[in-house]
C-alpha cells in the first residue's frame, strides 16, 4: 500500500513523515503476529512525498488465539486449501497495518494537519456476497467499496481485475484494483479508517481481524462508524454486533435502536432492554432452569439471566471466538481447557459456560437444556441453502422442549418462517406481539433435563 501526499515549499509533503511518525530517510522494519511488515519512502520532497507499506505475510502465522492457544491447525488448513493472503490486500494485511502504525491511530491529534492524500492498494481482496444478499457478487465489488469508502469523502477509483485478461469470459476475480483520493485529509484517519474498512471488504469473521478483536476497533471508531450511513452493513461483514457497551441493534439497519439516540447512560437501547425482558419473561413461562444461548454474542442475554435465581445453569454457544473473549470477560469466567476455546465458572449458584460451536451441526454439548434461545440474526445470516441444517440442528437434534427465538424486527418473512419450523419439527409456536420473540414449544413439556416426546 502506498500513501502518497502533495504540498509545496511553504507546506511541504514531507509533513506526511512526521504524520506517520517515520523517517524518510530510512527503511524501518517491524515483526507482525502475521509477518515482517517494512515502511519505507520511495520519494521525500517538498512537492510529493510517498510512504510504502510492504507485508511479506507469513502464510502460517504462528499467533495465539485467545487465551494463549495456538492457531496454527486452522492457519494450515486455509494454507492447504489455497490460501491467497500473503498476496493480496486483506484483512491479514490491516492487522498488520494496525500493528505498524497503533502508535499514530490512537494517539492522533485532532489539530494534526490535513493533507492532500491519495492512496493506492494494487489488489484488495473483495468478499461482494456477504451481507448483500443474493446475486451481488460479480460486478458488485466495485460498487461495495464505493459504498464504504464515498460516504467519508474519498474520491474512489476501483477497477475489478479479471480471472485471467486473455479469457475476460471467465469472469472477475475476487479482487479489486483500489485507489482513493482526497482533497484534504489527515493520515491518522486514514489508516484507521482502512483497519476497519479493508476487513469488512474482504467479509471477515473475526477470525483474522486482530488479536485485540472487532470490538475494539469499533469502540476506538465509533464517532466515525456511528455516522456512516453503511455502519450495518459494516458490522454484518464483520460478524460483530455493535460496539462494546451496545446491544448492536444500533449497527444494522433500523434508526429506532441506533446508539446514538435513545439509548441509556451505558449505551444500551431501550429496544435492546425490552427485547431481553420478553425472552427472560418466555423462559419464566415455560418454567426453564437450566438455558442454552444459541449465538451468544459477547453474552449480554446471559449476563442478564444471572439476576434471576432461578436458572441454575447457562451456557453460551457462538462461532466467533472474538465475541465468546469478550463475553467472558463480561461475565468473569475462566479459561478452563487448552487449546480448546470453552470456558466456565460458578456464579453464586449458576453454573456459567461459554463454547464455541457452529450451530450448522449436531452437538451433544448442547442437549439435555431445558430450553435453547436462539438469536433471529443467527438464521438470518445462514446462507439460504444451510439454513435447513440449523433448523435440522436445532430444533430435530438439541430438541430442547422450549426454544425462544428472538425476534427479527422488520422481517416480513418471520412469521411464516416460524410458523414452518414448527410444523415441520413438531413444535407449537407463538408469537409475542407487537415485536417480540417466538416462543416454540415441543409436544408437553418436561423440564428439568427430562425428555418428552
């Protein structure tokens, strides 16, 4: 990546250096948890002045995962199955960018100068499904990154590069020749607004986001994330459902559950508040003690059940292993196993659990609850044709007798979605007005870890 400023004698570009905290003069080199990353100067006058970043990314990074476990079997399995990332723009390379540079994007100075800026990323990797719905992928890669990258000024010069140009009928591939300009920027911003933004082109799920995780970059961003009219789209790509402190309804799509109006002292909407008050209030309905969050998130809903004496046992499932860290943290519980991501502890009387797992799959660390919860923004997210093995997981193998699905406000199509699954499984569902969750229930009830048919 190059970052290249213009000025003149009274104004100099080299003030980019000094931006950068780099001297122009030398090459500087910095171990990365995802390879040898060099800064380095190509041109340093008073007229132009450009800064190279070059990442000879390791393919198998030996990093840690959270709690200290190692990563290295899942980095070989993505090497094995062909793994592009040492050679493109992507969210490896951001990590790397954050590491490099964390002195100047977090201790910018507001008074810092602005600059004439143009940036220029020979291939940027361009996930143009995730998160857009259907039929968006070739020919929407240009238009994805124009819709994160205009709205905060930047003139956009994207061009996506062919499979092959001598065959241009093969189509495009997934990368996207990128080049951004500004009239007047400031470098800092810049570079954070790439940590953020190169991740969520590629459609990441956390996993090389950065060990400190998405959700930091979102605390450390939200003024700018708050007001960019994509923010939703943003945390979809990202797997990540709001900034700390949020519920994450004021990252998608609905302006009444938005951080930034309406919500309390903490951060936390009113929205967010009701809807875990309408699941706390199925599961007291159907007289569950023992509680399994299906898509726990960073463990909000669980945090909240542990005000309420009487379920005695409750654990969290979710994919991603940035959210399960941070919600263990939320809830104080320690790592329990290594390398393997589970964690647990006892809370007064509770037993408290979080697990990673994908929800696609049957899990037998998942039965024997008296009721599951299951967060709408899960199935929303599933791809069309896996969706049925979620059901299938859920509600044919975990089977717990009550399943609470929490609500996916302004979906159409939710009702009818219920109203299916429960036939097709043998449950009996209703539906809390005006908004509220689906409460599923299977034949007559046995709770208390007993099975009914």
């Amino acid at each position: 990546m190059s970052i290249s400023a213009t000025g003149t004698a009274g104004s100099p570009a080299t003030d980019l250096a000094r931006l950068l905290n780099r001297p122009p003069d030398a090459v500087q080199r910095a171990a990365t948890a995802y390879g040898e990353a060099h800064v380095f100067f190509p041109e340093a006058g008073d007229e132009r002045c450009t800064a190279v970043l070059l990442v000879e990314a390791d393919p198998a990074p030996s990093r840690k995962g959270p709690g200290g476990g190692p990563s290295g079997a899942s980095d070989l399995a993505r090497v094995r199955a062909g793994d592009d990332r040492p050679y493109v723009v992507s969210s490896r390379f951001a990590a790397a960018l954050r590491t490099v540079f964390q002195a100047v994007i977090t201790a910018a100075d507001p008074a810092d100068r602005a600059l004439p800026l143009r940036i220029e990323l020979p291939a940027v990797r361009v996930d143009g499904e995730r998160g857009l719905g259907s039929g968006a992928g070739e020919g929407g890669r240009v238009a994805l990154v124009r819709r994160l990258f205009e709205p905060l000024g930047w003139r956009v010069e994207a061009a996506a590069i062919p499979l092959d140009e001598e065959f241009p009928e093969w189509g495009e591939s997934p990368y996207v020749r990128l080049g951004l300009e500004a009239a007047s920027a400031r470098p800092a911003d810049a570079l954070r607004q790439l940590a953020v933004l190169l991740p969520a082109l590629e459609g990441v799920t956390d996993q090389w986001v950065a060990p400190e995780g998405v959700g930091n970059l979102f605390s450390a961003d939200a003024d700018w994330l708050a007001r960019h009219p994509e923010r939703g789209l943003i945390a979809r790509r990202l797997d990540h459902h709001g900034p700390p402190g949020t519920d994450g309804a004021g990252y998608g799509d609905g302006e009444p559950d938005s951080p930034v109006e309406g919500a309390d002292g903490d951060g936390r909407t009113a929205a967010a508040e009701a809807g875990r008050a309408a699941v706390l209030a199925a599961l007291r309905e159907v007289g569950a003690a023992r509680v399994v969050h299906l898509g726990c998130g960073r463990g909000e809903l669980i945090d909240a059940l542990l005000t309420d004496a009487r379920f005695t046992e409750l654990l969290g499932v979710d994919v991603s292993l940035r959210a399960l860290s941070t919600a263990a943290h939320r809830l104080g519980l320690e790592r329990t196993t290594e390398p393997a991501p589970e964690w647990a502890a006892t809370r007064r009387t509770v037993r408290v659990g979080l697990v990673q797992g994908a929800l696609m799959y049957a899990d037998a660390r998942l039965k024997g609850f008296d009721a599951a919860v299951l967060d709408a923004d899960v199935v929303g997210r599933a791809d069309p044709d896996r969706r049925p093995a979620l059901e299938h997981a859920v509600f044919g193998t975990v089977r717990p007798a009550a399943v609470v699905v929490t609500s996916q406000a302004g979906d159409p199509g939710f009702g009818t979605w219920a109203e299916r699954v429960a036939a097709e499984h043998g449950y009996t569902v209703t539906m809390a007005a005006p908004a509220g969750p689906a409460l599923f229930r299977r034949g007559t009830p046995t709770l208390g870890g007993g099975e009914s048919r």
